[in-house]
C-alpha cells in the first residue's frame, strides 16, 4: 500500500537586500526560526544581488554584519540547510571561493559554510514544489 | 508544463544611481538565468519601472530580453504613458488580465 508524502511542503528563501543597509537578512532569519517553530523546513536560502555580499570574509564587515553572518551560519548547522550565494553577484562583489582563487592568485574569503552556485539553484526554487519567499529592501 | 516565474519592475534607476543601476541589471541578468532553464519568465513594469522600457544606453540590458525568448512582458493601461521607440515589445493589459496572469504563476518576487 503506497502511503501518500504528507511531509508539509519546504519553503525556499531568497534574499537580495544588502545586509549593510537593509533589514532583510535579520527578517529571513526570524521568518525561518518560526517556520522551524512550525514543524516545516528550509530547503534552501540563496543570497543574490547585494545580500551576496554575506558570504565573504572581509575585514571591513562591521560587527552588526559579521552577526548576520554567524547567525547564518548557526541557522545552517542547526537546520540542516545550505546557504547558497550567486556566484556572479558574490564574486562581482569581492568573493573569491577556491576555484577563483587558483585562476586568480586571490586569496580566498569565502566563509565556510557558504557555497557559491549559479541561477540554476534559484531555478530549481521556483520550478520545485518549495514556496519561494523574498526578503529584500 | 514549464514552472511561472513573474518578476515586478516598479522603479526606474537614474542615471548617476549607481547601485540603483546595478540592481536593475542583476533583476534582468536574473530573469534571463532562470529563463535558461526552462522557466517561462514574465516580467511586469509597473509605475516608474515603466520607463525602463524606453530605448537608452542605460537600459540596453532590456534588449537581451526578447532575444532570449522572454515575451511576455506586461504594462497595465494605466501605467503607460505616450512613449516611443521601445527597447522591447510589450503587451498593455488591463486590472483584470493581469489579475489572471499573477494567479497563473507558481512564484512572483520584486527584486528591485
């Protein structure tokens, strides 16, 4: 007898606010602790446009964003759900992940535990059974 | 049945908005790399957003639009002014049409 997947249906975040000006980051953060309140998941969170900026190791980050940051970090571990920044957006704004770093000779400051991927993560978001919510500016 | 994606353009950059500009370009780089993967992507430009559509060297990026099979882009009646030389076609819709269209799409963001 085939029992039918009554597991509720994920929600995928995307965020694009800059998380040096906007509240974005800190309301996906709150909106996925009370999905997790819920007994629902995250599937995933991709940061795209200026939010990409998050997933770098930069010794200009005030405080407030390397917050934002661990906090990230900790939801992901917590939860179960990787954080995925546009490669294009992050590393047009200073992101260097290792394969960047090989072609380039730059340091990397890609923090671990973030992962750059191309739109096709954002594609599978829209084109799966996920809810795709936005936080930006 | 492809997956519909719906992406609101409501503000037009000015020209010395440097990360305004920035971020119209990455709406549109974002419409196109979905579209690439077979989603049908739709794009609505609403109030300022409809200037976007006028052709300039700013908003050339709205070009790749229509040549990337991206068709449906929609200005609702009531935003559309006596504008000329348009980058892209475009399709005037009305309340009601486009009150049909939004309920046809699996996921509508705003990323300006």
């Amino acid at each position: 007898m085939n029992n039918p997947d009554t597991s509720p249906t994920p929600f995928a975040v995307l965020v694009h606010g800059d998380p040096r000006q906007s509240k974005s980051h800190l309301s996906a953060q709150k909106f996925i602790a009370a999905i997790y309140q819920s007994s629902k998941r995250v599937s995933q969170v991709f940061f795209y446009g200026e939010a990409s900026s998050i997933c770098g190791n930069y010794s200009s980050h005030a405080d407030a964003q390397n917050q934002l940051q661990q906090k990230w970090l900790t939801l992901s571990k917590k939860h179960h759900f990787p954080l995925q920044a546009c490669i294009t957006t992050a590393t047009n704004r200073g992101v260097v992940d290792k394969q960047e770093s090989n072609e380039t000779g730059k340091n990397v400051n890609l923090v671990e535990g973030f992962k750059l991927e191309g739109l096709g993560m954002l594609a599978e978001a829209v084109s799966s059974s996920c809810k795709l919510i936005e936080f930006g500016d | 049945m492809p997956a519909k994606l719906l992406i609101i353009i409501d503000q037009a950059p000015k020209p010395d908005e440097t990360l305004a500009n920035l971020k119209f370009k990455e709406t549109i780089d974002a419409a196109l790399g979905v579209a690439a993967f077979g989603i049908e992507v739709s794009l609505w430009f609403s109030g300022d957003g409809v200037h976007c559509l006028q052709k300039s060297k700013q908003f050339k990026i709205i070009e790749a639009l229509n040549y990337y099979d991206i068709e449906n882009i929609y200005v609702i009646h009531k935003d559309w002014g006596d504008f000329k030389d348009l980058a892209i076609t475009i399709t005037q819709v009305d309340d009601r049409e486009l009150s049909t269209i939004v309920k046809q799409q699996q996921t509508i963001l705003r990323m300006n």
